[in-house]
C-alpha cells in the first residue's frame, strides 16, 4: 500500500504501516543526502555594476579610481606611491611608480599640505598614469583615519591653472 507524504511524494507501507526495506532505505539515505546541503551564491548578471562595460557587453568593474586600464597589479603599485607622496612628514615631491610586466605607469605629486576632514587627514594630489592608450592626468584628493590606509575619495580630471 502506498500513502501520500506531501509534495508528490509517497512511501510504501506495510501490514503496520511501518515503511519497508528497500523503501526505508531509499528515504534514509535521500534524507541523509539532501538533509545538510545547501548552496548560496550571487548571480552576476542580477548584481546591478557600474563599472566600464567591455565590447562582449559585460560590464566589468574598475579596479582603481584613477584609470579603467589598471589591473590588480598596477593599483597595488600605485597605492604604495599614493601613500608615500600623501604622507604628511613627507618631502612633498612627486612619486612614481610602475609595472614593466604590463607597461603601466604613473606619479601622484601632492598638492598643497594635509588637512583633517571628517577625523580623517587628507591631501589633494595630481596624478598621472601613463599605459597603452592615452595618458591620464587626474586631480583628487585622498584621506586616511588615524593609521588606516589611504583612499582616493573624489578624482576629476586634471585641468592646468591659467
């Protein structure tokens, strides 16, 4: 004899409605099987990204403030040279930095000395970055709390004073 369980599923009973061998086998493993999984992930094109969109149509998200042509790589380089020439001990003179592995390049020269906003130290730079296309020549200015690392908080592009 077969009794409904719910959601299409049934199990065979006996005499005594106690579920037979091979059934109470199947249903024990599936349960076992089934019991503790559970999978939870981001379906990429649902998560909304306003990063450069690329010519396959798929956007793909900036690694750095400064310019879409760097990668992971050259944004860590460049980060080192952000946080020595924003130090505010340090000498004020530009900073450069590079990747020969892909040809990525670039200097912050600080601008004016630190100043606090919003419990953090800031300091307005002009920066340059130097690759494949064009260069790019930005103005912006970054900020840091009491021993954090460094953030770029607003880029523009760079325009000579008159």
């Amino acid at each position: 004899m077969t009794k409904p369980v719910g959601f299409g599923v049934y199990r065979t009973l006996g005499r005594g409605g106690e579920i037979r061998g091979a059934a109470a086998g199947v249903v024990a493993l599936a349960t076992l099987a089934l019991g503790g999984c559970g999978m939870s992930f981001q379906i990429a094109s649902l998560v909304p990204d306003d990063g450069p969109e690329t010519t396959s149509g798929v956007r793909v998200k900036a690694v750095s403030p400064l310019s879409p042509e760097l990668g992971a790589e050259d944004w860590r380089r460049a980060k080192g040279a952000l946080a020595l020439a924003l130090d505010p001990q340090g000498s004020g003179a530009a900073v450069s930095w590079d990747n020969p592995d892909s040809a990525m390049k670039g200097t912050f020269k600080p601008l004016g000395g630190p100043f606090v906003k919003n419990d953090e130290i800031c300091r307005v730079f002009h920066a340059t970055v130097t690759g494949p296309t064009s260069p790019v020549s930005v103005r912006g200015t970054g900020c840091r709390p009491s021993g954090g690392d460094w953030s770029i908080k607003d880029v523009r592009p760079w325009k000579k004073p008159a």
